[in-house]
C-alpha cells in the first residue's frame, strides 16, 4: 500500500527570514509535519491490520486518528507552497478581481483573514476556500484540523495559527 511522503520545501530553511526563521522551518517543517506524516502511516498500518483480522472494534477512533494526521499533512503541505522568499503584496489577476468581488477590496479581505487567523480558539488555521455551492470565496477557520465548514469548499490559501509555527521566534 502506498504511503504518505513528507514534501521537500520548494526554498531552503533560512530563505524566509527574517520573517520566519530558518530554525523554525527547519523545527516546524522537519518534526512537526514529519510527525503527522508518521501518524497518517501508522494509522493506515493499524487500518490495514484491522481489515486483515477483520477486527473493526477501533475503527472509529483510527478514522478519527487517520482524519487529524492527514488533514495535518494536507495542510502543512499546502501551507509550504503559500510560503515564498519572493512572496508578499498583493494578488494580482483573476484571484485579485475574486477577492474584489467577494470581500470589497483586499484590505476588507485581509482583515477578515487576519482576524479568522487570530481568533482561532486553541491551535488551528485560517483560510481562504472556494465554495463552488455558493459560487465564491469564503474565510473560514480550521480547528486543530478538523474542517467545520461544508466539506466542499477547497482550502486555497492556509495560515497556520499552531504555536509551532511561531513560537520560537514570537
């Protein structure tokens, strides 16, 4: 069965100081993400075992288990590609007219975002998702990682509000 990879950066550690240290990247991106790798694995392997014995007493909480570690996987990785050393200002293009369209103007938007960010109860994340039910973009927060909207929004842009992303630096 395949497994699931920690992703290479698309930059080195230190490329996004002086806003986030290498140090932190290098703590955030090689424990931290590797560690959700590892648990989405050893789940599956505990998945895997659990069909082989046809024992589906602890299904519910592997599947609780496989939700928190992938979802931590599939977030991170998201997060690295949002994260460029030639990053920052202001979309520009078809996301610059959505972000118009939907929120005003990107100072509305950034605000709503960075309150979303801010607000996040515990640890969590913040995003700016599609809804292709509503036909729009929408700010939503992420708790821990489990996702609390409708689960057809797809995530575009993610910040991570986990102290680990920070805490060494701020």
């Amino acid at each position: 069965m395949p497994v699931y990879h920690l992703p290479d950066l698309p930059y080195d550690y230190g490329d996004l100081e002086p806003a986030i240290s290498g140090e932190i990247m290098e703590l955030h991106h090689g424990a931290h993400h590797a560690a959700y790798v590892k648990g989405a694995n050893t789940t599956l392997e505990r998945i895997e075992q659990a069909r082989a014995e046809r024992d589906f007493s602890n299904l519910p909480g592997l599947e609780r288990a496989m939700a928190f570690h992938l979802a931590g996987h599939i977030l991170h990785s998201m997060f690295w590609t949002n994260l460029s050393p030639e990053g920052g200002g202001r979309p520009a293009g078809a996301l610059a007219a959505a972000i118009d369209e939907y929120f005003g103007d990107f100072d509305s938007f950034q605000a709503e975002m960075n309150a979303a960010a801010a607000s996040v109860q515990g640890a969590g994340w913040a995003a700016l998702s599609w809804d292709p039910l509503g036909v729009r973009l929408v700010v939503t927060q992420i708790h821990d990682h489990h996702i609390t909207v409708a689960p057809t929004t797809t995530p575009i842009l993610v910040f991570d509000t986990w102290e680990h992303a920070f805490y060494l630096q701020y």
